[in-house]
C-alpha cells in the first residue's frame, strides 16, 4: 500500500437526472443543506442515460466515486427510464465487485424534486464513504498519471 | 460423422436446395481446420472436414452469407445453433438463406491442451473412440484421454439442443445438460475482493489487444465498434496500460450482456489464455438470479434481460448485500 | 566456447542482472514469457515464448512525447526513457533473426532513434532449440534453430550450458562472467546440433519452402484469384500481426487526459479496417485486401525490397493462434498451387 | 474550434458572497477557445441579458457558457436571448455555481475551484455542442375519440364546437355507456336518460362529430399530430345507412331467448335488436350468435319484414383507415365480478345483485318498468340490504379485488337507499359500511338526507354471510359500534361492485404505446400538472380510464380533454424538443434493441441501401428515429453497443468530455 | 411497559400486521361464533394493536374461537384476525400456570361419544 497522500480529497461525479434528482440538488441549495465540494454534479435527461461507459471513463480518469440519481421507480419523467438503469446499475457493479473493485465506489440513489435533504445526506454519506475508501487506483488508467 | 455430412451436403447441392456449403476445410495438420464456403462435390470431397479440432462456430459467417445471393447450407453444432438463433432475434441474418442441418458435438477438443502435455514434434493426432493417440517425431506415442483436452466452453456445454435447423443429421436433437459453468464464476465471487482484483489484473494484463475474443463472438456484430470508431470518444486500438482492464473487457462483456449465449468462443481463440467467458458467465449468472432464468438464443427473444424490467427489480444495492460476494 | 554447469544458472544470471537488467523467459500462466529475472524465477524449459521477443525494441506502446498545456500555452515535453543496459537471455533462432528484420526497416534511414536506442543497450543471449514443434518451419528461412544467432549463442546439453560468443558485445557479456565459466570444446554442442537438425527436418513443415514465391511475378500474386477464398474466413483479428516476431506496423496516436496530450506509438495490424487510415478514408477497404497485404508484405514487397529476404522467420506462432486455422504456410501453398481455370 | 463567451453571475451576493467571480471569470478566460470572459452583478436581467447579446456579436461568439444559477432556472432566459441576436439558442450551457456551489459551501477557496471545475465542464461541453433546430412536424386536424360515454361524448362535443372534425369509435351498437344504464343521477336525483339522451342526439347531429359505433380500433400507427388508425366496423348485418330504426325486424324476430346485456341479462331481447329505444345511432343489430339465419341459414323473418331492405346477411367486417392529430381515450369502466365473493351468495340467489342491476331494476325502462321486483319470484321486497367495498380496498395481493376506493359506491348506494325509501316507504334499507365517503358538493348533505329524512339504517360493519334460505337471504352481519353480530332476514341484498377499468383498454395501451398502471389504469403524463394527458405525446385521457370518477368529474375530465385536444390541434405545427435520438445509420446493425426499450414507440426500422467503406452496396435494415415522437430520455442510447444511437444535446462525447473536464 | 413486550410477542407470534385492518368488521361479521364471545375477532385485532391486552388474555374468548379461518378467509385486507386471537392465546398458556387444561379437569368432560383424538388435540392446544 502506498503512503496516504495528505492532499488528498475524493474527487466523485454525480450524474443527476434532469427532473428529479438535479432538481433535488437545486432544492438542497436553496435549503442551504451542506455538502462536500468533491461532489461535481453532470446534469443527464434521465437516469437511463447513463452510459457505463462514463462510469468507467470517469474513474479512468481518476474519479474516486460516481454515484447515479434517478427519479424513484415509478416516477421516471419518461415513465421506464430509470427501471432500465436500476437493472444496468445493478449489473455494472456486480461486474465491478467481481473485478475486485472496492464495494461502495459506485451507488445508485434516487432522490426526487422533493427531496433536498436527501440529497445532501446521500453526498454527505457517499464523500463519507469514499473518504474511507481512499484514492481510486484499481480503475484509474495509469496514462493519466502526473509524474 | 464427416462422411455423412459430406454425403447429404452433396444431395442439397445437387437437389438445388442449395448452392453452397458452409464448412470446415482442411489444414496442414488435424487441428487448423479453417471455415470455408465450398461450391462442389468436389471441393467438398478434397476438403470438407468435421472432426474433434473443428470448433469454430461458424453462425457469424452466415450475416455475411445470407446477405449473399442464393441459399447456403450450414452445418451447426448446438452451441452454433444458439448464436444463430440470437442472431436471427436480432435480425443479423435471413434465416430463409439458410438450410440449417444441426449436428450433435460431444466437444471439441484444445490443441493448446495437448500441448501442454509436454508433447512436442507432433507429426499425427488419430482420433479413437474416447482418446487421441498423438505421434512424435520421436516415435513416441501418446494416448490423451478426450475429455481431458476439451475446450473449456465443451467440458461446461449448457445444451445439446440444436435450437433452430430444417433438418437434424441424427434425426434426433439433443436437450439442455446439466452443467457447472456457474463454479468458476461462484469460485471467484467467494474469493475477497483483493484476490479478485488479483486475480484479474492477472488475467487482463497479459491482453494484447488482437480483438480476436471481440472478432470472433457472434454477439460483437456492430458495424463499427465502439472502441475502433474515432468519433465515439472511445476509440483506443492499442493495448495501452490500464485500459483492457477498465474498459474494453468490462464494456465488451456489458454490451453483449443479455446476448452473449456463451458459446465460449472468446476463450478458445485467445492466444492469451484469458478466460474471458468468466466475465460473460458472470453477468449470466447475475441476470439468472436477479432476474430470473434467461438463456439468449434458446428461442425467439425480443428482449432479454437488460433490454426488460419489472417494477420490483432488486436495487442496485442489493450486489452488496447479497451472499456470496466475498467479504 | 565456454561452458557452465547447470546447476549454477542461477549464479550465473544472478552476476548478470547485478549489473543489467536481465530478461529471461519464464513459464506464466498463458504461455512462457519474458520477465525480468530475479532469484527464484526459473527458466522456461518451453519451446518458445508465447509473445515474441520483438516487444524488447519495439514495444507494444511506446510514448514519444508529451504536449502540456497551460491556459493556452503549449509546451512539449520529451518522454523518451534512456533505461540501463539489458541482456535478453535465452531468444530463439527464429526471434533472434527477426531482430534482423526489423532492424532492416528501424534503422534503414531515417532511423528510429527510440527502436535504436534500445537495440544498442541490449546484449541477446540466443538459445539453441531441442524440441521443436510441429509448427515449426524456420529452416524456410534459412535459420539454423541449432545454432542461433545473437551476441551470444547458447546450447543446454547434458547438465551444462555452452556459450559462444558471437560479437563484441557477446565477449565483452563472456569476459565479465569468465570466472564463472570454464572452457569446453564443440563436442557435446555439436551432437546436440545433428540431432536438432534431423529433428527439423523429420517435422512436417520440415520441406516447406518459400522460394517458389519468387518466381512469380508480384503483380500475379497480387491478382491471384485465390485470395478470395483464403481471406474469407479472416475475422479480422490481430492475433496473427501482435504474435508475430517481425510484424513493424505501428500508429502514432494521442492520448488527451485534460492536463497534457500524450503522443504514443502502438502496433497496428493490417488485419484491422482502420489500417492507414487516413483523410479520403482507407486504402484497403475490404477484408480481402487487408489479408493480401500482410502476407504479399512478408512474402512478396520484403523480399523484393531486402535483397530477397523474406519477412517471416517460422516461428510458428500465427499457426498456433490464429482463431479460424488460416497462416501463412496455407497461404503460401494455395498461391504456389497451380491456378485453377 | 468554438469561440466562447464565459458570463459569471453573481446573482448579487448569492454567488459573489462565496465565490470569488472575478478570479472564476479571469480563470476561465484562459480556457481554450474562451474568446470573452466576463463577471457581472445579475446576469438574468435585462441589462445582463444585454451583455450576452452584445459580446456575442462583438466577439462573434459561437457558443456561450453562463456561470449562474441552475438551468432550470434560466436556461430558457438565456437561450431566448443568444436566439435573439441569431446565436442558435442550444449553444448556450449553464454552469450552476449558485444551487451547486454557493449556497452549499461557505469556504471561499473551496467554492471558487468547484466553480471553475463545474465552468470547465460547461465549457468543455460547449465545445462538442452543435446548433440544434427543433423539428416542425405538420397537425392532423382531426380527433379520435375512443370510446362513446359520457366521457367521450362530452369530449367530443366539446371538440366538435371548437371547430375540429371528431370521430368516435364506440365497442357497442349504441353510444351511451354506462351511464345510458343509470337510473337517476346523485345528488340531484336527475333522470340519467333525460340528461343523457340529448347530448348524444346533439353528438350524432353535430356535422364535426362522426360516430362509428359497433366498431373497435384495430391498430395505431405514428405519432402526435399523425396518427393513422384502422378501425374494424363490426358486422351489424344491417346497413347503417339504410335502416330507419323503426323496430319492426326485433319484434317479429322468432328468437327471443338473448340475455339482454343492456339490461344485464335481467330480461331477454331477440336476436336482431336496438339496445334501447334511445340508442344513437338507432340502427338494429343481429346479434351472429343467436340468429337463425346466420347460424343455419333458414329465417330470414327480419329481411322479409324490413321496408326499407335494410338487412344483409352477407356482411362483413370493414376496416376503415383514417388520420388524427390526437386520440382521446375514454374506454370507461365495468363493475367487477362479484360471484368469486363467495360469502355474498351472488351466484346462488338472483335476489343478491349488483348495483347496477338494481340500477336496471329500479328504471322506467329496465326489465321491471321501473316498479321494483326482486328477480327471484317478482316480488315486492320488504328488507333491502345493501353491502358496501365490494371488492374495493382489499389487499394489493387479492386476487378477488381492487386495493382502490372505487369512489362512486358510497354515493350511488345512498342514492338507492333514499330512492326505495321514497318510493317504497314500507321497505326497510340497511347500509353496511366501512366508512361513508362524501367529498363533493352537496355529496354529505345527501347522504344526510338518507338517514335522516328517508331513515335508512347505515350500519357501520360489515356483511360476513349471505345464506339463501325459504325465499330469504338470512343476512348475518357485524355492527362494530353496538358491538354486535346481526341477523337480518333480507328479501334483497345488493352489492356495491367495485369498478375497474374496461377489458380492451390492456390492448388499446399496448396499441398506442401508452403505459398503464398495475390495475390497468392508463397513467397521466403527469399526477398532479398534467392529469388527462397520457405520457405518449397525442394521446389523451378522458373519464373512468384513468381512475374511479363520477358523472361530474368525468364531464369536468371530459372537458379538459377537449381543451388539452383544441390546444394541439389548433396548431398548424408543432414544433419538438430538438434534443432528441438519433441513429448514425452507417453505424447502426439494425439488432432492434434501441426498439425494445422506448417508452414511445418512436424508433423504427427500414431497408435502405448503402454505399459501403469496401466500395460495394448493400441494403442494410437501420433504425431511424422519428424525432416528433422521442422525447429525449436516451434509454436508448446506452443499448446501443455500438454508439449508432445517440441523443442531441447530451451526446456520448458531451457527456464524457464533462466527466474528463471534472475529472482533470 | 411489560404489556408492549407482551404486545411486541403476540406480534412475533401473529407474525401478521394489525395495521392493515380497515375496521370494517367483515371478520366478526362472517364469525359464527359471535354471540358466544365476549371479544370478537375484529376487537382482538384491535385490541393487541393497541396495547390492550390484559383483558383479552382474562377473557373465556380466546377458547371460544373454533378457529374455523372464515376471518382470514372474508378479511379483505389479508389481516388474518385468527391469527391474532391463536398469539394471545398461546402469550396465555405460556405463562407460567395458566393451562386452559389440567389431566385431573379431562374426566369430567369427557362424554360418550367425544373422539379420543379431540381430547388429545384440545389438550395440545390448551397447554403448554
């Protein structure tokens, strides 16, 4: 194990759907409802947008964390989107448990319109746990590296 | 068996019923057979082969086949059968340009196998009954035991069933075995995560890249992939670093999730020896438990798993939870 | 000749990686391959590695240089990593050769300063074959699997392992170790060589020969109707194109991870579609075309442009891996073959 | 390459408070392709509004990130103005640094760096945008309306009197419903018929509406504004056009043993009949199941005595092929079976029926004309009990029931109560309840007025058992409140059903493409903000289809409908959402996944022929999207292995050029 | 306190959720029973979701029920009230003493004609 890195701070994508979730992160703004700064926030239409591609390519190039939100089920704007990512999300990361990628770098949550603080304890509790986890190496691509 | 075969393509071929054969032809030794479409009598005679080396599956040939004029004759092994019926779901081929006459395989055997016995300067490889008898250069002779060298996708076959043919060599099909093509996978799921990781960083790293596994699957049927089209945003040709470990498999793996019907080919051809149908197998036995059984091909299938859902879907979450995962 | 028991291998790789970085081949899962020799690490007793040696001077990726960015500034930073001397222990005939090959094509100018930079920090120690395999046909060739080439040559024979020296940096590898080893006739080497190559010739490539491809002319086998029905089955692969010990085909490509755009060179096979890609689209549209071009380049363009040298060493690799059974021995006998009318 | 304006807001001191804007905007500045950077005190007004126009033409700006609050909030504001000054308005991107940045951190430092990253991503965004126009697609002005009740009648109308021509396709030989089979209305105690019966004499009279009744659709193709539908007209085996209605054929027809449906098989009708008098369009109907003459070939009595030479008994099915810009659905309800109750007798006594027989039973026109008999031996009964929540609010997992509240029970049963009150003053009535739900105008006053006025006995319990015993139903019941069992020997016991949506409304969904609830309740495209739309663009929902309503609320439904209709079809165009999918077809296969997972319909595939990298030709089967009907989730997108679908506005390489951005 | 523990073990026991209940009384309607029991099947519902269970445990009801399962069979809402009543009877007899049946009380009620298997089967069901 290398030595802990003293700078270090998780670095985690959050793709938010467009009409529940992002909205649930503008509510959690205008409640004032903390949340770490390591959570950057890529506003998708739809959860079942969400390519595993941008996953693996956002730990690639060095993401510690990605975490997807969705409408509830059965809320989908687009009435099926995010019943289609939950089995995907689902897949995606029994293959990456599989691979021996830590549990806990990747989770799903759906947070509604409504539901600001929600929202924010999830990325409290998601920072929380990547910060206990530590830097992503297993799915970093090492040409990304800084000597 | 490769007698019989070339008898009734012959009378298909003199019938009309068709105007080609898709088949195996012959190589410089027992075991490079190569698929090949034969027009004749004659070519069939100097050329046709069927034996315990001819494995390719040769399903994937027919999209092109079939885009052809006229009608081919395909001769498909039940593991075939299954790729050609996902690929009719699919619509990749034309199933009227296709004479289908299913053959029973009781496997296939690995040349990289034998070879691994130590054998060397092998000048001749004759098949009898249950075992291969192996001549050297140095007069030796070795007596392997089949089932001791079948491919890995033949000792773990999941049916004997030809899913779909107009008519059956045998006159009888085969059905569904019991299998263990789920132990490894479960195996490697009990391991801790850092064995696991382990484990595949083993496995992946020595890819090189050839897209042999990509190439030969009857699954990987896009125009263009993903990874060799510079406008996805993806594209990445050489085996750089990191990137067979974190992308390429996962996401060839995932894309033909639902699809894959694992026919193992992508294990046979990797000159590697990486056993990428873990990776498929993985998200089959998933799928199988999470969402109930599903074989791709076995019959006519619109939608598979990652293309349907039910409301009360487990919750992504549930991977974590759930026994046998490791710690 | 210099000779060293067995028994003391280890002694003696061990002085050599005190002061290079010593490769030697190493049973793996997946076949033999080279690794960097540390105690412990046996070598393989295996034919031949799975990958060739090539990867030595010609790596599978190679950066060449990065461009940084800053706000709008560019600034190019050179990548190029001048490593320490190494030595390649235990290459076979057919690997050693291919070295030859590429440096006819690396160092024919203008030269690769990156393949050449390496080929002068390694010292290759070639290892005499025993048992080869069926796949085996670099006799084709010209190539003596019983006596390789390299800088140093070596024979493993009843519990001792003969070196010779081949060229000055083979002495100068010899006399560093020379308290090791001791002096041995030819005798036992020499036994060993008949044997090998009564063994070569009993195989079943054993005859193969390349030379009637030079009696036709290169438009003719580039017209050859039977390319059709060779290159069928190809999928397109590029096992045969990374397995092979001569293959040079490389792309420059970038890799842009936001802070800095890397430049890097990696193999590229003439079996994939986008080969010499370029603007107007590709030169070789069909798969035909593809597979023509790589076995017409190692069979018919090599040869015509080295002095009749083929771009083949018959290691055997293509004929072991590739997917569908399709290698060049086929291909060379379908177009020797009369054509069909 | 992009030249790109960056505008920092600072919202006042919501953003400039915590982040420091000038250094986001000088740092930005410095970003490749940043032409223009700038911070300002409020970028969403007027004068803000001003800088973006002016520096776009100044710096011929080609895309425009805004650093602001979210985009929800003013994407649009922006967009708006970049269009006007002639920028295409999708090339403008929001980076929210206020909901996202500001009001959630405190730190300076931390706050400034999250708004550069989130900056860059907008920027880096920006760089693969591409100018989008939205798709103009042409309006069918013309309405289907499924089903012939009083939802889709009143829809229709409605409709009609905007000006639009309207179809309505009705299942049964008469327009009406159920409500044509309804005694008296709640609260006012209206006649049903008299309220009824004029507007669907005005339906077939309006010269707009058009009524294909005795007809199903057979299937829906297209889209919103396009859609072309088959229509089945059934084989009446009477020409419509000829027949006067003048009944003569129904009373001289000799097979008079057909349960008559309209009366719920409470009394019989022949084989060739008109539902009832009022029935619009007033044509008769041979009924293939029971006529001689079309079962063996010998009668023939209707043809001989019909003036007019009205029958046919040749006829067949016709298919009619027509294009609408809208559908309405208005496929209605029925009451569920109640015999699997075992509890309540229904299948052993004829005196155990349901409401809406009992409806039939008290009406003029019904079975009885209008005096109440109890089925069994047409008797007047004495102790009329009447069980609530039949079949509704059961357990999600019955197999019996509904877990809804039908709604209308509990006020068509005091209706019943009060009206055998009225009329029958020496009948006791009993109500078993569970609970009385009256919400509505004058709904609690009337039920008031049944107990208190017209003294029924609401009893709050419910029934256990039915046993049919000499000529009674021995009632045995809880009374929770006096904490007793009772035993009530009862002459009648009528079962307030719980409702549920009609059978063919399961394959009507299918057919349009619209999704339905687990009780095969169409859902709306939105609860609360768009209740009569169906989430399929086009499609729209009127009455009982979408959940349990009574005769207002269907009516007031109806009308929305209509209005939400007019609305579409009054416009020439409509013009999409331009972020939508879309197939690069030299890269699709044609696999059919894409297909399987839109929510609507929208992908299709066809034959096309190809010139191929190899220089040969080759028909090859892609998909194509039609871009009227996507509506932009990209679930698509992700099941394509190989990239050939993707969605405009959050491309593939958008996305991971964020997350590259982001993750530098 | 003691009562909630009580409450929360007839619960375990019922392994059914009195909050389902509607209170529309179906199961003491259809109950034929009724008028023998002082508490009827929807009050035992009641009742233990509430806490209130001292004076069903006091009362002759609990034996009364025939468990004849037409509660579960009519409730429309799946509460299964027989279930209810069968906890609270067996929180009863699992208290220390408070066996429904004692060997010396059988004598006297057996008649003629009673199967001997009753006898057993009530004695298992009223002891512990």
């Amino acid at each position: 194990m290398q030595v802990k890195n003293e700078n270090w701070k998780p670095l985690i994508v959050a793709f938010c759907c467009n009409w529940c979730s992002y909205a649930g992160a503008d509510l959690a703004g205008t409640n004032r409802l903390n949340y770490p700064a390591d959570v950057k926030i890529i506003r998708v239409p739809c959860s079942c947008r969400v390519n595993p591609m941008f996953i693996l390519r956002a730990f690639q190039r060095g993401a510690d964390g990605v975490i997807v939100c969705g409408c509830h089920p059965g809320d989908c704007h687009y009435t099926s989107g995010n019943y289609y990512a939950r089995r995907r999300m689902t897949l995606l990361f029994s293959m990456l448990d599989y691979l021996g990628i830590e549990k806990g770098r990747t989770r799903v949550e759906w947070v509604s319109a409504a539901e600001g603080q929600k929202f924010a304890e999830t990325m409290n509790s998601f920072v929380e746990t990547i910060t206990s986890l530590g830097e992503n190496k297993r799915l970093e691509d090492l040409r990304c590296k800084t000597e | 068996m490769q007698d019989r075969m070339i008898a009734r393509a012959k009378e298909l071929l003199a019938d009309g019923t068709v105007d080609r054969v898709m088949g195996w032809k012959k190589g410089e030794f027992l075991y490079d057979a190569t698929p090949a479409v034969f027009y004749s009598a004659e070519e069939l005679d100097a050329g046709f082969v069927m034996n315990a080396f001819t494995a390719a599956n040769v399903s994937k040939y027919l999209i092109k086949e079939t885009k052809k004029e006229g009608k081919i004759l395909a001769f498909l092994k039940p593991c075939d059968s299954f790729s050609f019926r996902q690929l009719m779901n699919e619509h990749r081929v034309d199933r009227d340009k296709v004479y289908i006459v299913g053959i029973p395989s009781w496997g296939k055997a690995d040349m990289e196998k034998i070879r691994q016995k130590g054998i060397t300067g092998i000048t001749s490889i004759e098949e009898r009954e249950g075992d291969f008898v192996v001549n050297t250069i140095l007069r030796e002779t070795h007596v392997i035991k089949k089932y001791d060298v079948y491919l890995e996708k033949c000792k773990n076959c999941k049916s004997k069933e030809i899913v779909v043919y107009d008519e059956l060599l045998d006159g009888e099909n085969g059905a569904a075995v019991t299998n263990s093509r789920f132990d490894e996978v479960a195996k490697l799921e009990a391991m801790t995560p850092d064995e696991r990781f382990a484990f595949w960083q083993n496995e992946l790293s020595r890819c090189i890249r050839c897209n042999a596994c990509r190439n030969v699957c009857p699954a990987c049927t896009c125009e263009k992939c993903v990874f060799d089209n510079p406008k996805s945003g993806l594209e990445n040709k050489a085996a750089a670093t990191s990137f067979e470990e974190n992308m390429f498999h996962i996401i060839r793996a995932f894309h033909v999730a639902g699809r894959c019907t694992d026919c193992g080919e992508c294990s046979r051809v990797c000159p590697q020896h990486i056993p990428l149908h873990l990776l498929n197998r993985k998200f089959i036995k998933d799928m199988n438990e999470l969402y109930g059984d599903f074989q791709a091909g076995e019959a006519e299938q619109q939608r598979h798993p990652v293309t349907s859902y039910r409301t009360d879907d487990a919750e992504p979450g549930v991977i974590y939870t759930r026994g046998g995962t490791g710690k | 000749m210099k000779r060293i028991a067995l028994t003391s291998l280890d002694a003696l790789l061990a002085r050599i990686a005190e002061t290079q970085a010593l490769y030697v081949p190493v049973d793996a899962k997946g076949g033999a391959r080279f690794e960097q020799w540390e105690a412990g690490k046996v070598l393989s007793d295996a034919t031949n590695t799975a990958r060739s040696a090539k990867d030595f001077f010609f790596p599978q990726t190679e950066s060449l240089y990065d461009v940084k960015m800053t706000g709008k500034k560019l600034e190019i930073v050179d990548t190029r990593e001048d490593g320490e001397d190494f030595v390649i222990f235990g290459a076979r005939a057919c690997d050693v050769r291919s070295f030859s090959i590429l440096d006819s094509v690396f160092l024919a100018d203008p030269v690769d300063t990156y393949y050449k930079s390496r080929r002068d920090r390694a010292t290759v120690v070639s290892l005499a074959c025993t048992k080869p395999e069926e796949t085996c046909f670099c006799q084709a060739f010209g190539i003596d699997a019983a006596a390789p080439e390299g800088d140093v040559a070596a024979w493993k024979e009843e519990g001792y392992l003969y070196l010779k020296a081949q060229s000055e940096k083979g002495e100068r590898l010899l006399e560093a170790l020379s308290d090791l080893l001791e002096d041995a006739d030819e005798k036992a080497v020499e036994t060993q060589q008949m044997r090998t190559r009564w063994f070569l010739s009993a195989l079943p490539l054993g005859k193969v020969s390349f030379e009637g491809m030079k009696q036709t002319d290169l438009m003719d086998h580039f017209k050859n109707e039977k390319w059709k029905s060779l290159s069928e089955a190809c999928i397109g692969c590029g096992t045969c194109t990374f397995v092979c010990p001569t293959c040079q085909c490389y792309d420059v490509r970038e890799f842009d991870d936001g802070k800095k755009v890397r430049k890097f060179r990696c193999w590229d096979s003439c079996m994939y579609s986008d080969f010499t890609l370029m603007a107007h689209g590709n030169s070789r549209n069909s798969q035909l075309e593809r597979f023509r071009q790589r076995f017409m380049h190692k069979l018919v363009y090599h040869p015509n442009n080295h002095d009749g040298e083929f771009g083949c060493v018959g290691c055997g690799r293509c004929l072991q891996k590739c997917p569908i059974g399709m290698n060049i021995v086929k291909v060379e006998k379908a177009l020797e073959a009369p054509h069909e009318e | 390459m992009q030249r790109i304006g960056v505008f920092v807001c600072w919202c006042g001191s919501n953003i400039a408070g915590t982040v420091d804007v000038k250094k986001v905007a000088e740092t930005l500045g410095h970003e490749p392709g940043v032409v223009f950077s700038t911070d300002y005190q409020y970028m969403c007004s007027q004068s803000g509004q001003d800088l973006v126009k002016d520096s776009i033409r100044t710096y011929n700006l080609t895309g425009v990130v805004i650093c602001s609050c979210s985009p929800r909030m003013h994407e649009n504001t922006f967009r708006k103005a970049a269009a006007s000054v002639g920028l295409n308005p999708y090339m403008v991107e929001i980076a929210n640094i206020r909901e996202q940045v500001s009001w959630i951190h405190k730190d300076m430092e931390t706050a400034t760096e999250k708004a550069i990253i989130l900056g860059r991503a907008a920027i880096a965004k920006v760089h693969l945008n591409a100018p989008l126009i939205a798709g103009e697609t042409p309006v069918t002005k013309r309405a289907l309306v499924i089903g012939g009740g009083i939802a889709g009648i009143q829809t229709a109308l409605d409709i009609a009197e905007a000006g639009f021509e309207v179809d309505i396709v009705e299942k049964s030989p008469t327009i009406g419903g159920k409500m044509a089979q309804i005694d008296k209305t709640f609260p006012t105690l209206d006649c049903a018929a008299c309220i009824l019966t004029p507007k669907m004499v005005e339906a077939s009279q309006q010269e707009n509406i058009n009524i294909y009744a005795f007809s199903e659709v057979d299937e829906v193709k297209g889209f919103v504004g396009n859609f072309t539908v088959k229509i089945r007209r059934k084989a009446r085996y009477v020409k419509e056009e000829l027949c006067t209605g003048c009944g003569l054929c129904t009373e001289k027809c000799p097979q008079k043993k057909v349960p008559d449906e309209f009366n719920l098989g409470l009394s019989n009708r022949r084989a060739i009949y008109i539902p009832f008098a009022q029935a619009v369009p007033k044509v008769a109907t041979i009924d293939p199941n029971y006529c001689t003459m079309l079962k063996t070939g010998k009668c023939g009595v209707c043809s001989k005595v019909c003036g007019v030479k009205a029958i046919d008994y040749t006829q067949k099915d016709e298919i009619v092929e027509r294009k609408y810009g809208a559908i309405v659905v208005a496929t209605g309800f029925e009451p569920i079976k109640v015999d699997k109750f075992e509890e309540f007798a229904y299948a052993q006594s004829p005196d155990v029926v349901t409401s809406l027989e009992y409806e039939r039973l008290m009406n003029a026109a019904g079975p009885t004309g209008g005096t109440l008999l109890r089925p069994s031996d047409k008797t007047h009964p004495h102790t009329i009990v009447f069980v609530q929540c039949v079949g509704s609010r059961c357990d999600e997992k019955s197999e019996k029931g509904k877990p809804y509240c039908s709604k209308v029970c509990c006020m068509y049963t005091a209706k019943h109560a009060m009206l055998t009150r009225e009329k029958y003053p020496d009948t006791e009535v009993y109500v078993f309840y569970i609970d009385v739900r009256t919400p509505g105008k004058n709904f609690d006053e009337f039920y008031r007025r049944a107990v208190e006025h017209y003294g029924v006995h609401y009893v709050k319990g419910m029934v256990g058992k039915v046993t049919p015993e000499n000529g009674k139903l021995k009632v045995q019941a809880s009374d929770l409140l006096d904490n007793r069992q009772l035993h009530i020997d009862a002459d009648m016991v009528v079962l307030a059903a719980a409702i549920e949506p009609d059978k063919s409304a399961r394959p009507l969904a299918t057919m349009l493409t619209a999704s339905m609830d687990t009780n095969d309740f169409f859902t709306e495209a939105h609860p609360k903000l768009r209740p009569v739309e169906s989430p399929t663009a086009g499609v729209f929902l009127s009455g009982m289809c979408q959940g349990p309503k009574d005769i207002p609320e269907t009516v007031s439904q109806a009308s929305a409908c209509a209005a939400k209709v007019i609305g579409l079809l009054v416009k020439d165009k409509l013009v999409g959402n331009p972020c939508v999918a879309h197939s690069d077809e030299m890269m699709c296969n044609g696999c059919s996944q894409c297909q399987n997972v839109c929510p609507y319909g929208a992908i299709t595939y066809t034959e096309k022929e190809f010139r191929m990298p190899d220089r040969t030709t080759a028909v090859r089967r892609v998909a194509q999207v039609n871009p009227a009907v996507c509506q932009g989730c990209g679930a698509c997108t992700v099941t394509c292995p190989s990239g050939a679908m993707d969605l405009f506005g959050f491309s593939n390489n958008q996305i991971m050029a964020e997350v590259d951005a982001i993750c530098k | 306190m003691e009562n909630n523990n009580l409450r929360e073990q007839i619960l375990f026991t019922a392994n059914a959720d009195p909050k389902k209940c509607m209170k529309c009384g179906k199961c003491s309607g259809a109950c034929p029973n009724y008028d023998e029991m002082e508490y009827h099947p929807h009050q035992f519902v009641s009742m233990v979701q509430n806490g209130d269970i001292e004076p069903l445990l006091k009362s002759e009801s609990l034996y009364l029920c025939l468990t004849c399962m037409v509660c579960v069979e009519r409730c429309p809402r799946n509460v299964q009230p027989a279930r209810f009543i069968e906890a609270v009877r067996l929180a009863k007899i699992r208290q220390q003493g408070e066996n429904r049946l004692t060997p010396q009380q059988i004598p006297a009620k057996i008649e003629e004609d009673t199967p001997q298997q009753l006898l057993v089967s009530a004695f298992r069901k009223y002891t512990k």
